[in-house]
C-alpha cells in the first residue's frame, strides 16, 4: 500500500441540466478524520453521501468540503392564486351586471389584480432533481480520487524525506556503538580513576559497600547496550511501516517517541564529549522525523 500525505487540494467542475456546479476539497492535518461540508441551500439531504464517499477514501484529515452550485437558465412560471381568483368572480355575481360591465373578465384585467397571479422561478421535478443530485455526486467522487492522488504524491515525498531520517538515525546509533569510550579498556580506566577519587576523598578508611555502590553505578552509567539495541530494533521497525505503506502515521509517531526516549537516556548516561555530541545530533534528527510524521495518514 501507498502512503498518504494529510494535506492536499482538489477541485471538479460540471454540469447537470440547467445548472453548473463545482466541489473544491482541502485537506490538512488532523488526528482523525474531520470532515466539515459547506453545501447551498436544497443541497443539504447530500450531507450524508458526502460522509459516506470520503469515509471509503480517507481515513485521517481535517477534510473541508465546499460546493457551489449555480443556475445557468433561469424558468419563471405563473402560479394562480384560486381562491384569490374565486373570491372575485363571486363578488361579481354578488354586484351583477347593474353595477359591472356584463363582458367577460379579460386576463390583462385580472393580472392587473394584486395577489391574483405570481410571477416565480419553475421549480424542477422530482426526476430532474435525482439526476441533478446523482451527476453532482459523481463529480464528488471524482474530487475526492483527485484529492487522495495529491496526498499519495505528497506521501511519496514524504516517505523519501523519512528514509532519509531513518538513514541518519542508524548512523547515529553505530557512531556512538562504536565509539572508544564504550571500550572494555576505557570503561575500566574511568572506573580505575573514580575509584581512586573516591578514595583520596574518604577520610577514616574506606567503607567497601559503598565503593562497591559508586562502581556498580559507574559501570551501568558507562553501559548503552540496551539504549543502542533498541534504536536498532526502532529503525528496523520504521522501515517496516513504511514499506507497508497505508495509515501508519500514528504508528511511526509512536516510534518517533521511543527514538526520543532512548536518545535522551543515552545522552543522561554520555561520560564522553563524542557521544554526548551524537546524543544530541540524534536528538534533532529524530524532532524532524517526527515533524514529518505528523503529516502521514
């Protein structure tokens, strides 16, 4: 599977009959997915099929969908108000040809009557509306490939910048595995100078359970096997996933914070100016995976 980048654009444009309409998605990072829809007014019976498309695409994202729909033919029809109409052919009866002019009503006359005959925009028929709606969908879908193509571009790039880190994270770890102080000779040449600290400091003998104390803490200080093992072991794992592919983005930063543990732990342990000095490099480049992460489905 492909990795997928959080951020990403996408817009459609078409038509449906009369009308003209356009989708344009943004997508930015987020621990879940989010989506917000911004849909005109009669459109919002598409909330739930919007959901349910970008459901099946996506999975992390603050998603934001925006569509605009407009009206390329405008239709006007006549709607006659009957009771309107039936209450003034009644009060003509009522009056009668004495007081009215006996000739039939004329339609210029009885549109000249306020409230009789309203002039409004033709509304579409059911079968009309459903076709609208099915191309408007259609043409959702196709936004939503668009936008989740960026984002495995973007994923791509991504994955490539992360390798990179993971590269430089192994390197780290062999140049301090394999510097000189963690040397059986100069662990014991530290040890032999502390001890000899300790004993010029110790006034009126020296208690042995307690040198036997300082040197068993020395000794495990001076000891980055475990720390050393572990960043190995994340690194395979990373590479793991991103290999995989897919959302796996909460995963590597969950790795990204166990890289971060153990270069903290190697650096409190550093009894050398060169591993102290990786330490910290390590630091860094591990701030910067996990920035990137954070980007990552």
């Amino acid at each position: 599977m492909t990795l997928q980048s959080m951020t990403g654009f996408a817009r459609v444009e078409g038509s449906s009959g009369r009308y003209r309409w356009a989708w344009e998605l943004r997508s930015v990072n987020g621990k879940g997915l989010d989506l917000r829809s911004r849909l005109p007014q009669g459109h919002e019976a598409l909330e739930t099929d919007i959901r349910r498309l970008a459901g099946e695409r996506l999975t992390r994202g603050n998603i934001q969908i925006g569509l605009n729909v407009t009206v390329s033919e405008n239709r006007v029809e006549a709607v006659l108000n009957r009771d309107a109409l039936a209450a003034v052919l009644a009060l003509r009866d009522e009056l009668g040809p004495a007081i009215l002019d006996p000739a039939p009503l004329r339609l210029d006359a009885l549109l000249s009557i306020r409230g009789l005959v309203d002039m409004r925009e033709a509304s579409d028929d059911a079968e009309a509306i459903a076709a609208r709606d099915a191309d408007i969908l259609d043409g959702l879908e196709r936004a939503i490939l668009a936008l989740a193509d960026m984002r495995t571009t973007e994923g791509a790039a991504l994955r490539r910048i992360l390798e990179e880190h993971i590269a430089r994270i192994e390197e780290l770890a062999q140049q301090i595995e394999c510097d000189p102080s963690r040397s059986a000779e100069e662990i014991a040449r530290r040890l032999e100078a502390q001890v000899a600290t300790l004993m010029d400091m110790t006034s009126g003998g020296l208690d042995r359970d307690r040198l036997h104390q300082e040197i068993a803490l020395i000794a495990t200080k001076a000891d980055l096997r475990e720390e050393i093992d572990r960043l190995k072991a994340h690194v395979t794992a990373a590479r793991e996933l991103l290999a995989a592919g897919g959302p796996v983005g909460r995963k590597l930063d969950f790795l990204a914070q166990e890289f971060n543990r153990e270069s903290n732990t190697i650096c409190s342990k550093s009894n050398a100016v060169a591993v102290t000095a990786a330490g910290i490099e390590l630091k860094v480049v591990i701030d910067q995976f996990r920035e990137q992460v954070q980007n990552l489905e």
